[in-house]
C-alpha cells in the first residue's frame, strides 16, 4: 500500500474510531452510575471548551433529545436577556377613576398587571402606600384587578405532581402578587410556651391561627426536644389543615429547637388569593373600602390617559437571578409570557413558543429546536439535547451577556440550588440544576485547573436518576482537574 493511501486508510480508521471514543465515561463518573443503577444509555453528557475552539472533551449521546427539567430556564432567560435587555423591567400602572375629597376617593382604583414576576408583598405594601399619598384613605367604590394582559390560564395546581399547595405550582398571572402564597413565620416563646404565627400578606376574610403550642413543653420549659435539639419535621408536626380556604388552623405543635422558622404555602384558592391580599394588607394599613375588590378591566377611556403612578420591577438582570439560582417556576413562567406580550400585546404560551424557537433558529442554531412547554421546565413534554444546550451556552459566552446570564447560575457548593453540593470543586462552577421525578440534569460553566473555561453539560431520564446526583459531581470534578495537557498550544 503506498503511502498516501495508507495514510488516508489511517486518517479513516481514526474518524470510525472518534464515536466510539467519545462515549468513554470518566471511570468514577462510570462507576457512580453503576451505583445508582442507572444504565449509560439513560445518560447524555457533553463537556467542550466554552469557546468552541476545540474538540469535545467528553461526548456521549449529546444528540439525544431529553427530559431537562428546571435547566430548560436557561433557554428562556438567554432568550429574555438577548430579546428584551438586562434592563428591562416590568411597569405596573395604576388609575385613578373620580375625584379624591377629604381622603376619600369616589370612583374606582384600577391596578392593571403587566406580567411582573416579582410583585411581592413588600411591593404590593408600597403601590398601596403610593396610592395613600395621593391623599386617598377611603375609596368609596371598587378596586379593580386587571389581569388580561395574559391569555386566561384554567391551571389545575394539582395536576403536575399533585402537590396543589407548594409554591412552584402556582400559576402565572399578569396581576401574580406575592406569588398567590401566604409565608408563615413561627417564632417560638419558651415563656409562654407557644409558638406565634405571623402571615404575609394578611389575607381579607381568613381567619388565622395566631399561634400553636411548643411540642411537648409545660410552664415555660423547653419542649421534649429542647432548644438544642433536632429540629425534625417541624411542618408534619404542625398538623396544618389548609383545605378551608377561610381558615388556616394547626392541630398539632411547634419544636422549639426549631427556632424561628419560614413556610410558604401557596393559597388553597389561587382565584380569590389576590383580591384577599389588596383588601387584607389595605385595611392593615389603615385604608378603607366602600365598595369591593374585584377582576375586571381598565376602561378604555382610562387607558387612553396616562396613569398616576406605575411601579416599575427590578431589571431583568436581577429577576433571572431568583429565578437561576433559586429555579423560580412560577416567575420563568411569567418571563416566557412577557416575551409574546411585549411583542405582540398579549402573553400566550402559544405565541412565546414560536417566538423562541424562531429566535433560536436565527441565533443558536437553524438545527436541535428545543420543544418548548411553559418555559420553566415543568413539563413532561419539554426536551432538549445536551448539544443544544452547549450551543446555547457557548453562544452566550462570547456575547457581551454572558456575565449577566453566568452571574445568575448557583455556583457550586456556594448558593442557590447548588449550595450544598458535595462535589470536590466547591466554587468553580456556575450550573443551572434541573430536577423532576425520573430527572436531574445540570448545565453550565466549569473553570478549570488549567484556566480553561468548559461548557458541561449533563441530562439522566431513568427511575434512579435522583440517585445518580455522585455521578454528576464526579463529573465536575473530573472536568476541573483538567490540565490543559491534552490540548496543544
């Protein structure tokens, strides 16, 4: 065989061979997996150099189209960052129908949503306090929630997992105040052996247990468990009964080793939560109401006028943080809907669907299409490959937002959802975490030994996934001990 032929017979023979090389796993990332149970081909992982200079690092079934859960949100707040700008921010504005005399409004106050995802109860404290120095103490007609700004969402909140009552299953709203939760804080008295409850916000016509007793405390003594004890279950030891939406009541007790504790708990009637947070944190302030607060929407008359005052969110640089770092379903959702509203006048998850899946052809990629759900990636129908991820991921890297987007990730063993993170390299990585029955999935960026910033990518759909969280550590610390021997100057 002559040489040109024996080298090109050679050069083949190597790019038959490159598939099946890449699919070797790190040994203690095989041998984690073997662990958990969970076979190799339930797994999808990709580790390249962040540039996309070379060539992967690590490649196995990168192509396949799987289940991401949370890490999805990487899709949707690169997607708002590059669409709307760091600065954007949410506007709620608020109208004033009538004339205000001796501090008494006669008409109606309209507070029309606009889709912000953090119109918490500090916020909501400060609009009604806004509306107070206008000299408004008694409106003697209506305040009227408009939420039509998103199309109606009939979301049944048990449907997903069954958990009607955890926070992450509350449904976006235009008008989303406080997250449709109620936040209870328990604060025990070792002197009157008793445990306080304080509610945020204070809801209109619900009646709330003001405290619970200390678990098995008498005459001020510590509780069985005492002060330095474990704190355990405290929730199940509460016995909360939340199924009357007029009244929240606890038949058990409170561990005082528990110290001062936060719950939140989303509204068991999700549809009345927000006229019960204005007219319950109204009244609190001192307001009064002659008539009631209901749904309803701005008058076009109104509309055509400037508002007397809007409240305006924090920029999008700092909302995609909460919802990164802490995987916030709700407030993605509320994003992924404020794409289709701010371009065509009216969030749909129909619209914001197509809307970034044609933005992704033109700037990700015209191939590997996400499916799209919610944008949150609470959905069993949303899929995306570890290919498309890394493109995306790199695509943001060499953008001038990549450090808004890097800073929004949980940083490894640090904060977020990555704060206790086992892995050896605590501190080098910024990755977006993913989590549903039968998924865990991680996505982002390692800074390695070497210097080298590497995209890392990592899907697991199988039964035992949730056991297979060491594999995923493991294969973060593999890819930070890089030495940078293995690629030449």
């Amino acid at each position: 065989m002559s040489s040109p032929i024996r080298l090109l017979a050679i050069l083949i023979g190597a790019l038959t061979l490159w598939p099946a090389l890449a699919q070797n796993l790190p040994p203690e990332v095989d041998a984690a997996l073997a662990r958990a149970r969970v076979p190799r081909d339930a797994v999808s992982l990709l580790v390249m150099d962040a540039e996309g200079k070379l060539p992967p690092r690590l490649s196995h079934r990168a192509t396949v189209p799987m289940s991401p859960a949370s890490v999805m949100k990487l899709v949707t707040t690169y997607a708002a960052l590059d669409l709307l700008g760091p600065a954007y921010s949410w506007r709620t504005p608020v109208y004033v129908e009538g004339s205000v005399k001796n501090g008494t409004l006669f008409g109606n106050l309209y507070i029309k949503g606009q889709g912000d995802p953090k119109l918490v109860a500090e916020r909501l404290w400060l609009l009604l306090r806004r509306v107070q120095g206008l000299g408004i103490q008694k409106i003697a007609g209506d305040v009227v929630l408009d939420h039509s700004a998103f199309e109606p969402l009939d979301v049944d909140p048990a449907s997903f997992d069954g958990e009607p009552l955890r926070p992450y299953n509350v449904a976006p709203d235009a008008l989303l105040l406080n997250f449709k939760s109620v936040v209870m804080t328990f604060v025990p008295d070792l002197v009157a052996n008793s445990a306080s409850v304080q509610f945020e916000p204070p809801l209109y016509g619900v009646q709330m247990q003001a405290s619970v007793p200390l678990a098995n405390g008498t005459n001020g003594t510590k509780g069985a468990q005492g002060t330095n004890g474990s704190c355990g279950d405290y929730r199940a030891a509460l016995k909360a009964d939340f199924s009357d939406p007029a009244r929240i009541r606890f038949a058990g007790s409170y561990p005082a080793s528990c110290l001062e504790k936060a719950w939140p708990v989303a509204y068991a009637d999700p549809a009345s939560y927000n006229a019960r947070a204005v007219q319950g944190l109204w009244q609190q302030m001192g307001g009064q109401l002659g008539g009631t607060v209901r749904l309803g929407s701005v008058p076009p008359q109104a509309l055509g006028l400037p508002p007397k005052f809007e409240v305006a969110s924090p920029p999008l640089a700092e909302v995609i943080r909460d919802i990164n770092k802490y995987s916030n379903n709700v407030m993605a959702q509320q994003l992924f809907l404020t794409l289709s509203l701010n371009a065509q006048g009216q969030g749909t998850r129909a619209a914001s669907r197509d809307l970034v899946q044609r933005w992704w052809q033109q700037r990700i990629s015209a191939t590997d299409v996400p499916t799209l759900d919610n944008g949150a990636g609470l959905s069993r129908e949303a899929r995306i490959s570890a290919q498309a991820l890394a493109r995306l991921l790199q695509t943001a890297y060499v953008s001038p937002l990549m450090p808004e987007l890097m800073s929004s990730l949980p940083i490894a063993g640090v904060d977020g959802t990555l704060k206790r993170s086992q892995a050896q390299s605590q501190g080098r990585a910024h990755l977006k975490t993913g989590s549903l029955r039968d998924v865990v999935a991680v996505a982002g960026y390692v800074h390695a030994a070497s210097g080298r910033r590497y995209v890392l990518v990592a899907l697991i759909n199988h039964p035992n996934a949730n056991a297979a969280r060491p594999a995923l550590e493991a294969l973060l610390d593999w890819t930070v001990r890089d030495n940078g021997a293995h690629v030449p100057d």
